[in-house]
C-alpha cells in the first residue's frame, strides 16, 4: 500500500510540474508575440539607425547640441555651459578681499572643487548666453581655444539657425579653415537676428573674410581682429562694402586691427569712405599704416575733389534725377482724366443764342477733340460734322459724345489706380537715401571738390607708423568739419567726427599738431564728457 501512495504521489508532481512548464511556456510564447507584434507596428524608417539629417532641431541648444552630437558620433562632447547675461560686480570693501583669494582658508574639499573648475577651464566647452530663464532664448554664442573640424561645423551650423533670439557669435582661435568658414557663411545666411561675428584670431591664406559682409547677412558689427589681414584683403572688404546697394546698407562698426594693413590697404578703405554712409566706427590701430595712408583716409573727412570718373557719374546721376522731376511734374502727362468733359452729361443742353466769337472757339475745339492721329479728315467731312453739330444745338437735342462714358469710366479708374501706383513708387524713391554724388558740390581751381564724411563718428588708428606730416592732415580734416558744421544752419555742432585716436605712433606726445587735435576733439568726444562729468560731481 505504501508503494501504491507513493506511485500516485510521484504522479501527481509530476502532473503539476508539466502544468507549471506549460504555463511558462505559455508566458513566453505570449511575450515573443508581443514584441513580434510591437515589432510590426514600428515603420521601417525607424528602424533604421538614425542620422543627424533626420533630426529636427527644438531651438534649446544644449539639447539639440548633445543630440547631435551623439548621431554623428562623437565620444567626447563638449561641455555647453549656460552664463547669466549680467554678472554681479564682486563686493570689495575697502581694506577687504575677494571671496575667490582665500582659497587656503577654505575647507580642503572646496579648494579641491575650485582645482577642477580652473581645470576644466581648459577644456573644450561652449559659452551660451540666454535673453531669459528659458532655455530656447539663447541670445550669444562663445566658443575659443579649440579646434572646430567639419565634423563638428556640420552639428553647428544645424543648430544656430533654430535659435530665433541669435544675436552674437564669437569664435576666438578655433582655427577655421576655408572650408569650415564657408560652412559657417552658409548658416549665417539663416540666422535673421544676428547683428555681431566676431572672428578673432582666425587667419586664412585666402583672406576670404569679406564673405560675411553681403546683402543677405544682416551684420552690424564685425570684428577680424589677429587674422593677418594684409593690404590685399583689405582691398577685398573694402569692394564688399562698396558693392552693396545704398537701401541695404547693415555693417555699422567694423574692427581690423591688430593685422598687417598698410597705406594700400588704409587707401582702399578710404575709397569706400566716400561714397559710404553706413559704416559709424573704423578700427585700424595695430597695423603697418604710414603717412600715406593717414593722408588718404584725413582727405575722406573733409573736402576731397572727385576724380574723372566720379564727375561722369555725377552728370549721370543728375540728368537721371532732372528726367524724373521733370516727368513728375508734367501738366500733359499729369492731367486728372477724372474730369474729362463729355458733352451733355454734365451741363445738359447747350443755349440756343451763342456769340459768333465763342462759336468759333468751341468749333475749333470741336474739330481738335474729333482729329485722331494717324487719320487724315477732308475739309467737306469736317464742315458737315460742324453744321449736324450746329443744327441739333439749334433743334434742342443733345450732341452726341463719341466717348462712350462706360469706357471713359474704366479708363478713369484704370488711371486712378496708376496715379497711385507712381504715388507709392515716388514716395519709395524719396525714402531711399541720396547718393553722396548728388550732394551739394563747390566749383574751385578747376575741380569739383564734394563735402566729406561725416557719418564716420570714431576712427583708431593707434600704434601705427604715422607722424607728424599725418597729424596735420588730420589736424585740417577736423577744422574742416567744425567750419563746416558751424556755417550750417540747425545742424548740431559735433556732428562728423566724435572720437579720434591717434596716439602710440611716431610721434612724441608734446607734438603742437597732437596737442591741437586733442583740444578740438575734448568736447565732442562722449566719453571725455562723462568723465569730465564725473570729475565734477565728484569735486562738488
């Protein structure tokens, strides 16, 4: 009996553990037809190893950077560090210390804290600076002392047109290259906000930096400081300024010092000064330019005469502008066609007794009225028309227009909506800034001398090779442009030139030339007045 229960004992655990392998293998058929399923359901498209193409950028840069960067492979990121817009000054009392001088003092875990900052100063990291508190706001982007490759330019150039609060990139010694800067110029074309690029440091055999100054960029402020900018590459911005049209006009403030730029290079830019009416602050300090140079852009501030070409221009420029004052205003083709007379629809009948003289005159305007050009009348066809005209006058009908008045409607209309149209498109052509050729000129010694530039407000040419035969041409340049500005009615006194620095050339700082030009530039300068300001608060 024993046995017996034994038997059926082992029968009855091994009845159970086939129910529980069952049901295992119930549980894992069920999950393989899930994930078969799943797998079904996902599009094929997806389940392929995404690319940096197939990304959609969000506007947040930090995020949209990492990603990007994970897609093309990269397995080291740099760090995107988030900086506040406004840092708060450090609180020195007096007689006190920074915080960030008593390291020492610190617990030992802090100063270890501070060694890994400075550290990771060190590696590579981009700045981003945000309008606000939202990560999407990024107003500034800072990247400097690392190497930017291709690689890295293509994850770049995809986020910074979604950043619609873009206003300033800087990129100091990335080491661009030709290939890279064109990559970049790409974007920038994207980029609507932006008003500053800064390309410190940069320095390319092909000079190709007058790329970025185009129609389509809307920078107001470039800065190509250290990129060994020669006199050739000069002459290249220089032809980029010239070249865009007066009505789009962006680059404000342009800074190429610390380069090789000599008398050529300062001449070619002279060039564009005289016909320019944009650019308000020139930054030439640090370069190679002599007294030739110096001359060259001293001319450009005061009266300077035109050469050959530019006469030629200015005759053209004036007849154009006397064609189309004169088209403007020409009674014939002036004429309002909203009150052509047609007889009998406005005064009705004619009276039956009219003078002989005011017959005759109104037959004579008859006959003009009814002659087309192009048709020839005989004398008996005329008197005919004349005497039916006469006869029905005398009958009390009413003549007859030729002008059918539903046509002469339409062609009332018609030309209401040209005159609008040349309205809009003469108003237009008033808001669109003069050419400089046509301002007023002065006839001397056989020459056409033209007013200078006094839409340039700062120029720095310090530390150059200039000496004293360049400060008196400066020197004459700056009494032109007061003589000037005070012989005018209305205008304002410092306007032309505000600020000139001319020191650390070659010259001793006791120069009488130097001594004048400070003296005649102390009160327009703005930065000398709020000092002066501040002094006398100060004192009082």
């Amino acid at each position: 009996m024993e046995k017996d229960t034994g038997i059926i004992k082992k029968a009855k655990m091994g009845k159970k553990a086939e129910r529980s392998a069952k049901d295992k293998l119930s549980v894992v058929n069920s999950e393989d037809e899930a994930k078969s399923a799943a797998l079904a359901t996902v599009p094929q498209d997806k389940a392929r190893p995404q690319t940096a193409d197939d990304y959609l950028c969000t506007g947040n840069f930090e995020q949209d950077f990492i990603e990007l960067c994970n897609r093309v492979g990269f397995s080291e990121i740099p760090k995107v560090i988030t900086r506040e817009r406004t840092l708060p000054a450090p609180n020195l009392e007096k007689g006190g210390r920074d915080e960030t001088d008593s390291v020492s003092e610190k617990d030992p875990l802090d100063a270890l804290s501070t060694a890994l900052e400075k550290f990771t100063y060190f590696k590579p990291s981009i700045q981003v600076e945000n309008e606000n508190e939202d990560p999407k706001s990024a107003r500034e982007v800072y990247i400097r002392g690392w190497k930017i490759d291709e690689k890295m330019m293509s994850v770049l150039i995809k986020c910074l047109p979604s950043l619609c609060n873009l206003q300033e990139i800087k990129l100091w010694n990335v080491a661009l290259t030709d290939v890279t800067l064109g990559m970049l110029i790409g974007a920038l074309h994207l980029c609507t906000h932006l008003k500053t690029v800064v390309l410190d440091g940069n320095p390319l055999d092909q000079q190709p930096y007058h790329k970025l100054i185009t129609e389509d960029i809307t920078v107001a402020n470039l800065v190509l400081r250290n990129n060994q900018i020669d006199d050739e590459g000069a002459k290249l911005i220089g032809l980029a300024i010239s070249n865009l049209k007066l009505t789009n006009k962006n680059l404000v403030s342009l800074n190429l010092s610390f380069n090789h730029i000599g008398n050529d290079g300062a001449g070619s830019i002279a060039e564009v000064l005289r016909r320019n009416r944009s650019l308000l602050w020139l930054d030439l300090s640090h370069n190679r330019i002599k007294d030739e140079g110096a001359a060259k852009l001293a001319e450009v501030l005061g009266h300077f005469p035109l050469t050959h070409k530019e006469v030629v221009e200015r005759r053209q420029l004036l007849m154009a502008k006397e064609q189309v004052s004169a088209k403007k205003f020409d009674p014939k083709t002036d004429r309002p066609q909203s009150h052509i007379s047609i007889p009998g629809l406005e005064k009705g009948p004619q009276p039956l007794k009219q003078s002989k003289s005011t017959g005759k005159k109104k037959d004579k305007d008859t006959l003009r009225k009814e002659e087309k050009p192009g048709t020839a009348h005989s004398g008996t066809a005329t008197t005919q028309s004349v005497q039916s005209k006469k006869e029905d006058q005398k009958a009390g009908k009413k003549p007859v227009s030729i002008i059918d008045p539903k046509a002469a409607r339409g062609r009332v209309l018609k030309s209401a909506k040209e005159r609008r149209q040349l309205a809009t498109e003469s108003e237009a052509a008033d808001t669109t800034p003069q050419d400089p050729l046509l301002e007023p000129a002065e006839f001397r010694d056989g020459q056409v001398f033209m007013p200078g530039n006094k839409v340039l407000i700062s120029l720095n040419l310090s530390r150059n090779h200039i000496t004293e035969q360049g400060l008196k041409a400066f020197l004459v340049a700056i009494e032109t442009q007061i003589q000037e500005t005070k012989q005018i009615p209305g205008t304002k006194i410092n306007n032309g030139l505000l600020r000139l620095t001319i020191s650390k050339n070659n010259f001793p700082e006791d120069n009488e030339a130097f001594q004048k030009i400070q003296e005649l530039m102390a009160p327009r300068d703005p930065f000398l007045k709020t000092l002066v300001e501040e002094d006398r608060a100060t004192t009082s």
